[in-house]
C-alpha cells in the first residue's frame, strides 16, 4: 500500500507540520471552463487526495521533529494520523506494527495467566496467611497487574504516538510509568514470599522499592526526559530500580532463605535480570539498525528486540513467583 502511494509524486503531502502542498499535474488552470465543471473536477479530485492523505507512510527526513527518534530507521512512519486511522493501522504493516503487537501478545498471554491463576487460587488475603496452604495471593497478582498495565500501556503507545504532539508525549509518560509499573510489582512476590514470616522486611523494602518508582514516575513526568536525548538517563534510572533488586537477594541469602528449589527459582530470577538487561543494551545501543541504517526498518530493529527481551523477562520472572508462591504456601512460617 505505501510503496503504492510512494508511486504518486504529484498528490498532496501532508502528513506532518510542515505540510508540503504540490499542485497534481492535471490540474486545470485556465478560465474557458464553466464554474460546473470546476466543482464537479474538484469533487472527483479531493477524494483519492484524502485517502492518501490518510494513510501515507513517509520517510525519517519529513517527520515533525517530535517523532524523529531514531535516525537509523528511515521509512516507513506513521505522522499525523487520525486516531481512527491510527488504530486500524494494527492491521497494517509499517514500522511500528512489531513493536506494537510483540506487547499486544504479550498482553493476551497475561490475561490468559491471570484468568488461569484467578480460577486456580482464590485465596487473595487471608486471615491465616502464616499457616501452611495459606499464603496470600495478592503479591502474585500484583505482579501480574503491572505486567499486564506495562504491556498494554506500551501496546497503546506505539499505536497511537503518530497522531500529534501532544497525545505523543503523553502516551510516552504512560509507556515509561508502565515499564515502571513492571519494575516496582516484579518484585512483590519474591520479597513478600521469602520475608513473609519478618514482616519488618519485606515492608521496608517493597517501601523502598515503591519509593523509587515513584520518583521514578515522577521524574518521567517531566516533559524535558521523555526527549531522545535522555534515552540513556531512562535506561539507567530503569536499571538502578531493577539493580535494587540485589539488596533483598543478598539479604535472602544470608539468612538461608529454605526454599529448597532456591536454585532453580534463581536461575529464573537471573534469566529475568540478563533478558532485561541484554534488551535494555540493545534499546540504548540501537543496534542492529545502526549498523545498517534502513535495513530493519519494519522488521528487526532495536526497539523490537528490546520488546521480545521484556516479554521473555517477564514470563522468566512469573515462572519464578509461581515458584515463590508455591514454596510458602506449603512451608507457612
Ligand atoms: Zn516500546
């Protein structure tokens, strides 16, 4: 469809700010016609006009300078599109297709978990949570409410960004509160399963953690830092909150945490930190496109990776909090 209209030279560009009005060659200038026949050619003409108007992709270099994020990826952008359009374009094929349905996906398998876990347990808070068979489910679905919010958020994000400035900037805020969303619930079941029976803990550091991401938020918030400048102060302020999560482990450690599948619930644990780091390192390096500037335009650039990295992150780390849950659940305190 793009490579169609790319086709079209002569018709009106309008997609971004600086809209490019060119006159289509046929157009009829001269004064013999009667003003009938003028009407009805503009109707015939106006049209087609639109629908292209509507559904161009362009390239990198005709962005409002908002969307011109990454350099490396140079066609096939969505600008200016009407919301409408903009949301049937998840059918369509253009540079942020993958990026939107990696996290879409993402997003029906944990429904599809929640729902199953919602069916399978039903002990949400109860009384006795320090006997065995008992513990609280909360933290678990904590965890899956922030993973559900970040993958949707992020979904919603990648859709409908091309519209304008304003809803750009908006939804990026809700896109990064959602990755910390993500963060700060990740780590309710590990903490609260394993310091479930010292209750001071587990409350000082899901506190703590709490804190961070909302400052975190916060910080986001401000309009400056969601510019591609600061595409490396996010990772890192990203990062520090996840690397956080190496002062309950050690502390876990060191009082002998029993769980007796504690390596296994590890070797998930850090399958989860190297998927969420090794996607961060390709978010910030923007590599492969880098390398190859318009070869992975549609398909396989950074940001995609990065996307696949999160999802296999978090279904690493709803493996482990199964294991968290179920380890408490029969040892109680
Ligand atoms: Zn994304």
């Amino acid at each position: 469809m793009d490579q169609d209209d790319q086709k079209e030279p002569e018709t009106v560009s309008c997609g971004n700010s600086k809209c490019n009005s060119k006159i289509a060659p046929g157009d009829d200038h001269d004064g013999d016609e009667s003003s009938g026949a003028k009407k009805r050619k503009k109707k015939k003409k106006k049209k087609p006009q639109k629908t292209r108007k509507r559904r161009e992709l362009m390239s990198f270099s005709e962005l409002p300078e908002y969307m011109k994020d990454n350099e490396y990826i140079l066609n096939y952008y969505r600008a200016e599109w009407s919301i409408r359009d903009a949301f049937f374009s998840v059918f369509s094929f253009h540079n942020e297709s993958l990026n939107v349905w990696t996290h879409l996906l993402g997003f029906i398998l944990f429904v599809g978990l929640t729902v199953a876990n919602i069916m399978h347990h039903d002990k949400f808070f109860p009384v006795d949570a320090m006997n065995p068979g008992n513990a609280a489910r909360w933290p678990f679905f904590v965890f899956l409410g922030g993973s559900m919010f970040c993958l949707l958020s992020s979904s919603i994000c990648h859709l409908f960004c091309c519209h304008s400035h304003n809803l750009n900037i908006f939804l990026l805020r809700i896109d990064y509160a959602g990755i910390t969303a993500m963060i700060i619930t990740s780590f309710f079941p590990p903490i609260y399963y394993i310091f479930q029976c010292t209750p001071r803990w587990y409350f000082i550091y899901l506190a703590a953690i709490t804190s961070m991401g909302i400052f975190t938020i916060i910080t986001l918030l401000t309009p400056a830092l969601s510019s591609p400048k600061y595409r490396g102060f996010r990772a890192l302020l990203f990062a520090s909150m996840g690397l956080f999560g190496i002062v309950p482990a050690i502390h876990a450690l060191v009082v002998n945490w029993g769980n007796p599948q504690r390596n296994v619930t590890l070797l998930y644990e850090l399958g989860m930190a190297v998927f969420y780091l090794v996607g961060t390192g390709f978010f910030v390096g923007r590599v492969p496109e880098r390398l190859k500037p318009g070869w992975f335009d549609r398909v396989g650039h950074s940001h995609q990776i990065f996307h696949v990295f999160v999802l296999l992150g978090a279904l690493s780390h709803y493996a482990a909090a199964l294991l968290f849950l179920d380890w408490r659940d029969h040892v109680g305190c």
